[in-house]
C-alpha cells in the first residue's frame, strides 16, 4: 500500500506532468495565430537548442535525470552548466 506522503508526491507530479506541455508548446510558436498574441520575445535559437541538448545529455550522463536520483543535486548542476551562458533580463525565465 502507498502512504499518504508517496500518494501526494506522485499526485504532485502528475498534475506537474499536465500542466508542463502547453507552456513548452507554447514557446515552439513563432507567430500570433487565430487571435492568439505573439510573445514579446525571440523563440529558441539553433544555439539556445544546441545548450539544452548538451545540458541534457550531460545530466544524463551524471545519472542526475534519473526520476529517482535527487532533484537539488541536479538543480545545482543545471546552474552550474548555466553560468556565462546567455541571459537577457525580462524575459519569462526572469520573471
């Protein structure tokens, strides 16, 4: 049986899990469409992919993307592999 904490926590991330695609599809768009607004910001660049994929790949590599490996580990390296790169106040990570 799950205790009440593991029920919670899972439950947690499911909701996480659903609420996560539309903001990521959402930055996929590049023009305002059926009266939708167009973001005030530039989309992804070739670059700005390139950082993610290697970010990825090296958390993977760590054995920090593991759902059952600790999340502040990870998180600290994520900032790690994030300093000098790119940052442009105002933008939605800024806010």
């Amino acid at each position: 049986m799950i205790s009440r904490r593991g029920f919670l926590a899972r439950a947690a991330l499911g909701g996480a899990a659903l609420v996560l695609p539309a903001p990521i599809a959402a930055c996929a768009r590049t023009d305002a469409s059926e009266g939708d607004v167009a973001p005030d910001w530039a989309p992804p660049t070739a670059a700005d992919r390139e950082r993610l994929e290697t970010w990825l790949r090296t958390l993977r590599t760590e054995g920090l993307a593991n759902p059952a490996a600790p999340m502040g580990p990870a998180v600290a390296r994520v900032g790690e592999l994030a300093l000098n790169s790119p940052y442009a106040a105002g933008t939605p990570a800024a806010t």
